[in-house]
C-alpha cells in the first residue's frame, strides 16, 4: 500500500494558510515601501524576517494536524504519525521559507543592508531556528491539549513575552531560550549556543508530538 500521502496533504491543504503568510509578506513589503524615508528599511526587515515570520508558522502549526476536516480517515489509515506530522510541519516550513527569502530577495533590490546580522549563514539561522522553534512548540501545544486553540495560545504566549522582555532574555539564564536573539541581538557572544538549545528544543517537541500522535482516540 502507498504510504506517502504527499498528494492528500496538499489536496487538504487550507488555502488560509497560503493566503495568511502571503498576506503578511505583502503587508511588510508596502510597509517597507511606504515609511522608507521614515524609518530604517533594515528595521522593518528583520522584524518580518525574523519576528513575524515565526509567530506566523507557529499559528499555522497549530492548525496543521488537527485542523484536517477528515482526521478520522486520516487515522484509520496505514500512515505513520511520523509521516503525517513530518508533511505538515514540513510544508508550512516550506510556506514560511519561501516567504522569508522572498522579502530578502526584495530587501536586497531595494538596498536593504542586511550585514549588521553577520554572513549570510548567519541571516538565514535568523529567521530559521526562531521559526523551527515556534511550529515545533504550536504542534506540541495543540497536540498536547488536542486542540488547536491551545498550540496557538501558547505560541501567542511566549511570543509577546520574549519580545516584551527581550532586553532582559539576553543578559540572564533564559537567554538560551531567547527566540529572537538572532534578529535582535546578532552580536551576543552566546549566539550560537542559544541556535542548538532553540534546534534541541524544537527536536524535544517534535519527539513528544510524535509520542502523542501515536494515542489517536484523542483526537477524534
């Protein structure tokens, strides 16, 4: 039997989480075209880069799984829950990076000077591991409380809180949890320790969203 359900995820796929990150990238790219005199275009950059996008693929994640409107046959049939949580976790990473290097490309054109965030390594982790971390953390939260609500609350949550409190998430012990520190702070002597605990993190998520998967009755 064919296990690879790429065809069904796609056929499933909502059309709102193609439109909503889509969306956004707009938002920003006029943004940046209207207050360019205004306010710095890196500003606006990175905060769509490496703020924006990842509150964006957590609330798309915690939608991805739960949201399917025929989960009951989805269940019954011979898939692994590692496939079904790697198509849909994927292809939102997918959405969201073509967005971020979209805007770069179009930052880039507009003379955008993105070297204050160090090589172009270093740009792309930016957006990436605060990215990684927050569909990881919207799939583990709506698949911990089996609903989609909470994945998003809980992505919300933690988003508001390090950006109101990032200056203090950079200096004390929780700086190894700083999503943002990438895009805010690319200086910050514990950069790249802060990218493996955030990449170490999100695989612990995965894994225990993997392990939940597995009690389907939950769900249905």
């Amino acid at each position: 039997m064919k296990r690879f359900s790429l065809k069904y995820t796609l056929l499933t796929y909502r059309l709102d989480q193609l439109w909503f990150p889509l969306a956004f990238w707009a938002f920003f790219v006029i943004l940046t075209l209207l207050l360019g005199e205004q306010v710095d275009d890196f500003d606006i950059a990175r905060a769509y880069i490496g703020v924006a996008i990842p509150l964006i693929g957590g609330f798309m994640a915690a939608y991805a799984i739960l949201d399917d409107p025929a989960i009951e046959l989805r269940f019954a049939t011979p898939i692994r829950a590692a496939q079904i949580l790697f198509e849909r976790t994927a292809l939102i990473l997918l959405v969201q990076a073509v967005c971020a290097l979209a805007f770069i490309l179009f930052a880039l054109f507009i003379g955008v000077d993105f070297s204050p965030l160090g090589s172009a390594l270093n740009l792309h982790l930016s957006w990436l591991v605060p990215t990684v971390a927050m569909i990881a953390l919207g799939t583990f939260g709506a698949i911990l409380g089996a609903q989609t609500m909470i994945g998003s609350f809980l992505v919300g949550l933690v988003w508001i809180i390090e950006v109101i409190i990032r200056d203090g998430m950079a200096v004390n012990n929780w700086k190894y949890a700083y999503i943002f520190m990438g895009i805010l702070s690319p200086e910050h002597p514990d950069l790249v320790s802060n990218q493996i605990a955030l990449f170490g993190a999100s695989a612990v998520f995965l894994f225990f969203t993997w392990l939940l998967l597995h009690r389907q009755e939950r769900y249905i």
